[in-house]
C-alpha cells in the first residue's frame, strides 16, 4: 500500500520530491500523496524542510482552523501541478510556455517576499519573516529549491521518468540516468522488452 512513510524520495531535490508525491503521472495522475494539509505537514517533515517549533505551529494553526488548510492545500496542489509543467517541459528539452513561465515566476516572487536572509560570522540562513503562521510556508521552501536548481545545476540533468513521470535531478557520472529507480521502473520496462522481443522471435 502506498503511504507517505514509505513515499520513495530519490528526486535529487525538494522541488522533485515534492512534485513527486503523485505516482504514477502517466497516462494521468493516478495516485495522491497528499490528502490535507496534514499530509503536507508530514510530508514536509519527513523532507526535512520544516523545523519542528514550526511545524507545530502550523499544525495547530491549522487545527484552529480546518477551512484554511483546505484551501492551503489546494494552493499547494495547484502550484505542484505547475511546478511539474514548467520542469517537465525543461526535461524535455523544451522551454516552459508562457503560461506557466509566468505562473512560476508569480509563485517566485510571491514565495521569495516572504524570505530573508540572517548572517552569522561565517554564515547565512535563510529564515521566514516574522513569527506569524504562512500556510504557504511549506511551499516556499519547495521554491527556493526550485530557484536553486534552475540557477546551480545543468539543466540538461533535470531528467523525466518516461514510465511514471517522476522528475528527478540525474547526479549520474555520464548524465544517462533515465529511470527514477532501476529497480522499479527500468526493470518493468527490461521485461516488457523482454517480453516483446521473445513474442516476436515466436511469430
Ligand atoms: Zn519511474
């Protein structure tokens, strides 16, 4: 059964990971990681981009208030979906359209106001303005990860499962990773080859 305590991790990043909690994307979505808020939480958590002073605090934020967490989640569900247009299309060699380029970058500036940076004596941090709750708090690290992987690698590493759709960053030595996981996805494509090629010897 599928559940978040055992949701593979393996996207190279928090951006992938994140858009990673659908599985499988082809033909459609088909199953989904993040059910409310909750999910997104401990999603979050397990991600390691959420402190526990604040996931607490977002957690009883929203227990206070469900009807927030519900229109957080979808919020952040729609901005995956996004996400995973724009690096899908860079994935596939091709530029993002100017819907979601522009979608992206609203998201961008609308995640970064919400940032700023402490320095120690050899350090910077990246903290989030204020005490307040931001439901979109989970999200915006998921940005930061995003803008970070556009800026810092090789975007011809920015790679797509063509079996299920997960995006992955490929740290590979030659760049010719193409499965998410060998085991799962490039095994179930070598038998149907397998499948196929001894079909055809029998025709
Ligand atoms: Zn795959």
């Amino acid at each position: 059964m599928r559940t978040l305590e055992n949701l593979q991790m393996d996207g190279g990043c928090l951006a992938f990971n994140f858009i990673n909690t659908v599985n499988t994307r082809k033909p459609a979505p088909e199953f989904e990681y993040l059910k409310t808020f909750g999910d997104l939480l401990t999603w979050s958590e397990k991600a390691g981009s959420l402190d526990g002073m604040r996931l607490q605090a977002l957690r009883e934020h929203v227990a206070e208030k469900p009807e927030d967490a519900s229109i957080a989640l979808n919020d952040a569900i729609d901005a995956r979906e996004m996400l995973y247009g724009l690096f899908s299309a860079i994935a596939a060699g091709n530029p993002p359209d100017a819907a979601v380029t522009n979608a992206f970058n609203r998201r961008l500036s609308e995640s970064f106001q919400s940032i700023h940076v402490k320095f120690g004596p050899a350090s910077a941090e990246i903290h989030l303005n204020g005490e307040d709750v931001a439901l979109n708090e989970p999200f915006i690290h998921v940005m930061k990860s995003a803008i970070d992987v556009l800026t810092r690698e090789d975007i011809r590493r920015i790679k797509e499962c063509p079996r299920c759709g997960w995006l992955f960053l490929d740290t590979s030595k030659n760049g010719k990773r193409k499965w998410c996981d060998m085991n799962v996805c490039g095994s179930r494509e070598k038998s149907l080859e397998y499948y196929y090629r001894k079909t055809r010897r029998n025709v």
